[in-house]
C-alpha cells in the first residue's frame, strides 16, 4: 500500500469532486459533501489534514488507497 500524502482540506475537496462530491454546506471548520449513489462524507478545513483522519474519510467515501492515490 503506498503512503498517504498529507493534504489540505481544500485540496482532498478537488479530489473528491473528481468523483462527483460537492460541498453541500459548511460550518466552522467542516465541509459536508454529499455525491448522488455514495455516502456523504465530512471533511475538515485545516492546512494539513492527518493520515489517520484522511483513512477515515476515504473509507466513509468507499475509497481504497490506490484508487484514491491514482486521482491525485
């Protein structure tokens, strides 16, 4: 399995709209993103975002490491 880039919010959000996400709302320092066929998934708006966080959010959007990996 290839390591996982640390990224901002805002860039794992671009990805993410690769695959069809777009930013439903937005309070504080969170972004919902909601995709028609896949569940909605939360992203924090931070500079760098943790593996372990960023794990999360790719299993949430039924993601694997390679796919998500070939989309950057």
């Amino acid at each position: 399995m290839p390591p996982l880039p640390l990224l901002s919010g805002h860039k794992l959000v671009r990805i993410l709209g690769k695959l069809g996400y777009r930013v439903v709302r937005q309070c504080g320092g969170y972004m919902r993103l909601a995709c028609p066929g896949r569940k909605s998934v939360t992203v924090l708006d931070h500079k760098t975002i943790d593996r372990f966080l960023l794990l999360k959010v790719l299993r949430d959007a039924e993601l694997g490491v390679e796919e998500f990996t070939k989309l950057l």
